[in-house]
C-alpha cells in the first residue's frame, strides 16, 4: 500500500530537506477538554424537587423501609419500581452506599414516587448484625438540608459543562509524500493515552468520571520554508474515550459498583491544527503542533438521555522518522 501511495509522489528534496516517506513517530502535549451537555428536555423545577426530597427522606427514616437478605435469587427477582405502589426498591451490599449521591438522583427518574424501599443483600453474618435505626440515620444525615438537595437535583438537569486538564503521550504511524521541492502531503494516524484528573463541571469533581484514549486521524500538507523549517496544517477527525464510574442501573443486581467497574463513552469531531516542522535530518522530523477539535455534532452525552458537544484545545511535540522517502 505504503509502495503505491509513493509512487503518486515525484517530487524529490533538496539537499538537507526532510525526505518524507513512511512515518512512525511519538508525541506528547497537553489538552483541555470540554464536554457540553444540554439542559434535559424536561428539567425537574423546584417544586418537584422538594416533594421528591420529602418523600425520599421521610422514607429513608422509617425503619419498616429497610429489609436484608443473604439470597441473591430474591434480590434478582425484585422489581426496581412498581409501577401501582410507585415505591422504588433499590438493593445496597453496604450501608456506605447510602451516602451516595448518585443512589438519590437515580431516584428522581422513577415519576410519581411514593416512597422508597431499600434492600441489603449480605452474608448470613451480615444479615444478623443489620442495624435498621443505624442504616436510617446514615441516609437521612447524608441527604441533609432540603434546600441543597433540591438545589441540586434542578441544577443537574440544567445545561452543564464537564471539562478536565489532562496531559498525553502517543504513538503515530502515517505517509507524507513529497510532491515538489516544497510541498508534502499525506495523512497521519496517532493513538494517546490521555492523563490527568477527575473531569469537573462547575469546578466540582465527578468522581470516577476522566478521559482516558484518544484517536486522531488527520491528512497533513507540509510547506518548506527553508532547507529546515516547514509549516502545514492538518485536518481530520478526533475521537475521545471518557470512562465514569457504572452506574447501578448497569452493575448486576447485589453488586457494588467498584473502582475498577468503568463503562466507556467515545465522543467524536471534526478537529484541525498548525504544525511547525524542523528536519533534523533527511529522515528525521520535530514537529510542535497546536489546534483543537470543534464541537460540530451533538451525541450522547454520558447521562444517555441527553445530547452533548465534544471538544478540546491541544498542543504538543513529536517526532517522526521516514522510511523510503
């Protein structure tokens, strides 16, 4: 393939000029990422919240809407909400995930609810040493004021903007042909690791929720400027894998969502940038480039019922070596 892609190009370089041919190289850089998720369609407002919140706390302090069970047949067998009662049931492995705040947003897609049963699955050690007063405080301790949960359940279903700093490194293969004594062109495909910290949205952390691998594809023209120096551009698409935490709906019944138990989502767009190249030799490439992915095409955003726009601004360096130019 790489043979027949050389012979479209008939250009040579001059003495001292990067060659071309047949690339295999590495970069690194930094990028800023920026996941913009719409408003949901039909947003909770104030009002519901707070009757949401009412009957989720007063549920949450009886002690008659806790159970345990050490059969796990029984708990698969539960129903998430019954459609007649509108009670929720949801099923817990320790009385730690009451203090989860995703355990009571989940809540709040069940319409209508009534009240809220909650289920331990457990050993037969476990089972015996359940303490039901213990579990309602835990729960209604965490859901504290009702005006901040409120708040927040109307502020997640407004328009949010998840956003993270993450350094990367990766590897890239591609062909960039000489077509005269100034221009090359051809098309570069990279894969990174992407690094850095939990993503935010209004500069708030989501626990478990980063960007991992990135994928660019790019076709590359390049312009010597002298024997050494060239400018180009290039021009593709970027795809960005996000990993978050699953969420109990995707975590098997009687399970606890663990670190490690992550469900990926690929956003992909149109990306461009700027490169500036330095022959170090006739093979040899350094490259610095700086560009950004645009946020052209709505997708699914990582809460599924709502769309978002992926971008980001990048720069970096690499290097590149040429075979058979």
């Amino acid at each position: 393939m790489l043979s027949l892609l050389a012979l479209s190009f008939a250009g040579s370089a001059p003495a001292g000029c990067f060659n071309g041919g047949a690339l295999v190289g590495a970069q690194v850089g930094y990028m800023y990422l920026k996941l913009k998720q719409e408003a949901k369609a039909k947003p909770i407002t104030k009002a519901e919240a707070d009757a949401f919140y009412n009957v989720v706390r007063e549920s949450l302090a009886d002690e008659g809407m806790y159970a345990v069970s050490d059969d796990k047949d029984v708990i698969k067998s539960i129903k998430e909400f019954n459609e007649v009662s509108k009670v929720a049931t949801l099923v817990i492995t320790s009385t730690d995930e009451l203090k989860s705040e995703a355990l009571y947003k989940k809540l709040a897609g069940f319409a209508g609810l009534r009240g809220v049963r909650i289920v331990l699955l457990t050993d037969k050690a476990g089972k015996d040493k359940f303490d039901k007063a213990a579990a309602a405080k835990i729960a209604t301790d965490f859901l504290g004021k009702e005006e901040d949960f409120s708040g927040k359940l109307v502020k997640a279903d407004g328009e949010q903007k998840y956003s993270s700093n993450n350094g990367f490194a990766g590897i890239h293969a591609g062909y960039l042909g000489r077509i005269n004594d100034k221009f090359l062109v051809g098309g570069l495909v990279e894969g990174n690791w992407v690094f850095g910290q939990d993503m935010k949205v209004d500069s708030v952390a989501v626990k478990d929720t980063s960007a991992r691998f990135n994928v660019n594809i790019f076709l590359r023209a390049m312009f010597n400027l002298t024997e050494k120096f060239m400018v180009g551009a290039d021009l593709g698409f970027s795809g960005q894998e996000i990993r978050q935490l699953k969420s109990t709906a995707t975590v098997a019944a009687g399970a606890t969502a663990k670190s490690s138990d992550k469900e990926s989502k690929w956003f992909w767009n149109p990306a461009a940038r700027l490169v500036l190249g330095v022959a170090l030799t006739e093979n040899i490439l350094a490259t610095a480039h700086f560009g950004g992915v645009f946020p052209m095409m709505k997708q699914d955003s990582l809460d599924k019922s709502v769309k978002a726009k992926y971008s980001n601004f990048h720069g970096g360096v690499g290097i590149s070596y040429a075979f058979g130019g």
